[in-house]
C-alpha cells in the first residue's frame, strides 16, 4: 500500500527541481500524477519517465504567471481524471531585487508565480473538493527566507510572505470542509533552478554546489527527493489532522546566533 495509492495529485511547477521530485515520490506511493510547466520539453520528458513507472502521469502546459491559466490547470486534471485530491504549488521565481533597485515589472512578476498562481489554483482546486463534498490536501512549497531574508531578494520575500499568510487562511477556512493545507519553508536546495541562478545573478562556476556545501552545517545543500518525501507525508493521510502548519525545513535554526 502507497501513501497516496489511487489519489489524483497536481503538483503545479513540477516538470523540475522540487516539483518534478514531488512527482516521482507521489507516484512511487500509488498517485495519478499531473504536473504543469511553461515548456514543454522538460514536462513531457519528466512525464514519460513516470509513465513508464506507473502508466499515469499527464503534463499540462501552463503559465502560472496568468491566473486563469492557473486556475485551468485544475479544470484540467479534473476532466481527465474527474478530481484533484493533492495539489502541491512547487512553481517559483527566484530572480533578484533590492529594495532600492526592484522595479515595478519585477515584483509584479514575483506576485504573479510565487503569490497569485498558488492563490488560484488553490481556488480553482478546493471548490473542486467542496463540490464532491470530499476531503483534500494543499502543500504550498514556501521558503525558509519568507522570515526575512537576503537582501536581494527583497520581492521573492514579499510574495512568498504572503503566501505564508495564505496557507494558514485558507487552512482556517476549510478546515471544517477535512481539506487540510499546509506549507513547508524550505532552505538552500541543489536544483536545476538554483543552478541558474547562482551562475546568472552571482557568476558561480561548476564547483558552486560544492563550495556550498562546506559551508553548511550538514555538508550538503537541500535535496530535492528528501523535501518531496516530506511533502508526500503532507499530502497524506499520514499526516494526520495537522492542517494550516507552515513548517520551517532547513539546517539554519531560526533565532539562533553564535
């Protein structure tokens, strides 16, 4: 028996990093998996390989950055497969902005993937769950920098805060509909995302990852098969009643100062 064993699970921005994990951890555990994506390529490749692993797996392509994209993602799997119980909003926008040097278009990109997108597809996702009258399960992938964070990313923490502040509203409001929603504030992750990032905006070479590495308490950065195992736990019934939690998984302790 799988965690997630004939559930219809969406995880929105999943055709890489922690996404595309999620997927392959759900369908390990017995789920139906769609995952969205912008380009095609990645998303189809990623649902090929699942497919050969469990025969059902779909790729919906989508700009999250367009809410009524967001929101058609789940109408989407719902006339495929006539339901979402999990959705997972794993999409994120990572690109850098002071406060002094953000611009307009730069922190309106950042309110449409990392707070508009999740917002929407979370409607479009639990009217789904309040029309069957069934139980669901929302994991919002938040960051451990939405507590403050660095200074260069002055919109990304903006956005995601607020999605923090989603998470638990929503999670009040439903909670007597048995959907439960909850958030995980992950840290330093090694993806294809990051990767980008660090060689884009902060000229790291090839060895970036392991140059990291030492300088983190555990030696090693975030993995993305480890935060997804965590997120199946979320989505599952395994988890119990724990709803509206948005749980910091990092190796940075919060507060604490040498």
């Amino acid at each position: 028996m799988g965690l997630l064993d004939d559930k219809v699970v969406l995880v929105n921005g999943g055709s890489q990093g922690v996404g595309a994990a999620v997927a392959r951890a759900a369908v390990r555990e017995g789920a139906v998996v769609a995952v969205t994506g912008r380009r095609p390529e990645p998303g189809e490749a990623l649902v090929a390989e699942l497919t050969a692993a469990s025969g059902r797996a779909m790729f919906v392509r989508a700009d999250l950055a367009d809410a009524e994209q967001a929101k058609a993602s789940v109408t989407r799997v719902v006339e495929a497969h006539g339901r979402v119980d999990c959705l997972v909003n794993s999409a994120g926008l990572t690109s850098r902005g002071t406060l002094l040097d953000t611009t307009p278009e730069l922190f309106d990109q950042h309110v449409a993937i990392n707070l508009k997108a999740p917002f929407f597809a979370m409607q479009a996702a639990v009217a789904d769950m309040v029309r069957r009258e069934e139980p669901g399960t929302v994991v919002n992938i938040i960051t451990s920098s939405a507590h403050g964070g660095q200074p260069f990313l002055a919109p990304y923490v903006a956005a995601k805060a607020g999605l923090i502040g989603l998470t638990r509203n929503a999670a009040h409001a439903h909670r007597w509909d048995r959907i439960r929603i909850n958030g995980l504030n992950i840290g330093w992750t090694a993806t294809e995302g990051e990767d980008a990032t660090q060689r884009t905006f902060h000229g790291a070479g090839d060895d970036w990852r392991e140059q990291a590495a030492a300088r983190l308490p555990m030696g090693k950065l975030g993995q993305p098969d480890e935060i997804a195992d965590f997120v199946v736990l979320l989505l599952s019934d395994r988890s119990g009643v724990v709803t509206g939690s948005v749980i910091d998984w990092d190796q940075n302790v919060l507060g604490g100062l040498d």
